[in-house]
C-alpha cells in the first residue's frame, strides 16, 4: 500500500480468500496498527473503498465479530430470544468447532457457522471465493446437527455495500453449492444478512434475498 505522504507500508491481511474484487489498484484502503511490538506487520488491512465507492471489509475476522454484536443486541429476528452464546465450541463428527451456539430453557441448542461474504458480480453476492473444503466440511456436520433434532444455520455475514442478494457460488465451488442446497433441504437454515459499512464503523442490520 502506498499512504498519500508517499510512504510504502506492507499490510497483514487476515483473509485466506481469493479477495477477487477487493485489491484494484487505485482503491482506497483503511488500515489498523497494533502497539504489539512481537507483530512482523503491525498494520492490518481492514476495509477497501473500490473506485465504484463501494465498501468491503477483507479483514474476515469481522463476520464473526459483527454477527456476534448482532445476536447480542437481537438485531437478528431470528436468532433472538436466547439466553446464552457461546463462541468455539466443539462438536461434531470430523472435530470441529462451531463459531456460536445459541442456548435457551425449553429450546433446541442452536449452533451458528458464520461465513464472510465479499465476493461480488454487479449486485449479487457470492461464498466461497475459492474451493473451500473447510467450508463443505462445515455443511455436513450442520447436517448431522439438524438430523439430531438441534437448529443448525449457515449465517452468511455480507460485508460488501454494493451486494443486494446472495448465490451460493456454484461456478467456483460447484461442490460447496450442491452440499448448500442439500443442507436447506436436511433442516440447515440459510440467512444472509448485510453490514453497513463506512470508515466510522460496521453493523450487521439488513437481511438480504438467498437463492440457490
């Protein structure tokens, strides 16, 4: 990155996507820097405003950050009216950890895999960005979770301002795709929800169209 003073910084970027889309030359770039003096980059890469004006956050550590906000301050319909969140917990036949479990008194467990959403085609959003067999192994142990009688849901967190509905993204991850449509079709619930984003802050509030 090059800052308006001329200076050329090297950024860590906490994306292990593609980011097709989110690194055009000319871009504008908002950045972090950390007092860690332990960091071998002590700025992080945090959002890009395209030269459209379209905001993305590349920092994925945020979906789950944003989601969990949102759970909390019941900005999400569906997933209001629980008691406790917990985040990591483990579970599953392949060993896993899932991003959040809901719990209540005289409900279902709820357990919440997020995914970060900044892949764009005009206004259509799409996941995954790259093959991901992380991504289908999450799929199938939210299966197994539903066939359990548990709530298990795919959370898609959009953190793109120019997307206005989501696809999985069948011609990268045709695989990804199909376990997606098998999921709904097993009892995984499928939302997607879009972020406001602007160099001031972020905050999960709208609830976008999902097609498969």
């Amino acid at each position: 990155m090059i800052t308006p003073d001329g200076r050329e910084l090297t950024l860590h970027c906490p994306n292990t996507g593609a980011m097709t889309g989110c690194a055009t030359p000319g871009d504008t770039v908002w950045y972090s820097t950390s007092d860690n003096t332990k960091r071998k980059y002590p700025h992080t890469w945090e959002l890009t405003q395209s030269q459209s004006g379209a905001f993305i956050c590349v920092n994925t550590l945020w979906a789950n950050r944003l989601t969990k906000e949102a759970i909390l301050n019941e900005s999400i319909s569906e997933l209001s009216g629980y008691s406790s969140l917990k985040s990591e917990v483990k579970y599953g036949a392949e060993r896993s950890r899932i991003d959040f479990m809901l719990q209540a008194d005289s409900r279902p467990d709820c357990y919440i895999e997020v995914k970060s959403v900044t892949l764009a085609e005009n206004e259509q959003g799409y996941f995954p960005d790259a093959v991901t067999e992380r991504g289908q192994k999450h799929l199938r142990e939210l299966m197994s979770v539903a066939a359990e009688g548990q709530r298990a849901v795919i959370f898609f967190a959009v953190l793109h301002s120019a997307i206005t509905r989501f696809s999985p993204a069948r011609h990268i991850d045709e695989k990804y795709a199909q376990l997606l449509s098998e999921a709904q079709q097993r009892g995984v619930e499928i939302l997607a929800y879009k972020a406001e984003i602007s160099a001031e802050g972020m905050a999960l509030k709208k609830s976008l169209p999902v097609t498969l």
